[in-house]
C-alpha cells in the first residue's frame, strides 16, 4: 500500500511529497547520436579506433531520463566544459507519462 493512501491525503503530506519529488535526484543522458552496427564489429572494437557519429556540431541533442525524451537542444561549450543549450521540451506522449 501506498503510504499516503493509509495515512490519508492532506496538505502537508502533499507539500511534503511534492518538496521531496522535486528535489529528488535523476540521471539525464545527452545523446548525440544512435547507430545500429553488426554485432562482431561492436565487439571487435579496440581502443585507439574511431566510431564515425552521425552528428555535426550543429545537429540536434536529445536530452532524456531512463530512456525517455524530454528536450532537445544544442551542443555548445562553457568554458572548457561542453554543454547542451535546451531549444524545446519534447511532447510527450501517452505512453511516456505513464513512465
């Protein structure tokens, strides 16, 4: 059971989910490219190879958590870190809100 469910609804216990929810930590994962290879050839990489992206500078990044999109944006640099300047949020579909 679901503990606000024993406990009843209130507007602490909401305001305390809600602070909690918010200031929860999650993964983001900026994916610049995606390729399908063979296998063996995935396997058969060394290190000192190069594998060609698909991507320039100027291509679009997608931004997601757990697999999910949420943004898109541009690759770029601060300083000497690179950064992604978020362009839109990605409409989510019926599916994805269930994640």
């Amino acid at each position: 059971h679901f503990l606000g469910a024993k406990l009843g609804r209130g507007s602490i216990w909401d305001s305390h989910l809600a602070t909690e929810l918010w200031s929860t930590k999650v993964n983001i994962d900026a994916i610049l490219d995606e390729q399908v290879m063979p296998l063996n050839k995935g396997m058969n990489l060394q290190v000192g190879q190069t594998v060609m992206l698909g991507a320039s500078p100027d291509s679009t990044i997608e931004l997601r958590c757990r697999g999910v999109p949420l943004l898109t944006g541009r690759m770029g640099r601060v300083g000497s870190s690179v950064a992604v300047r978020v362009d839109a949020a990605i409409e989510r579909t019926d599916a994805s809100k269930a994640l």
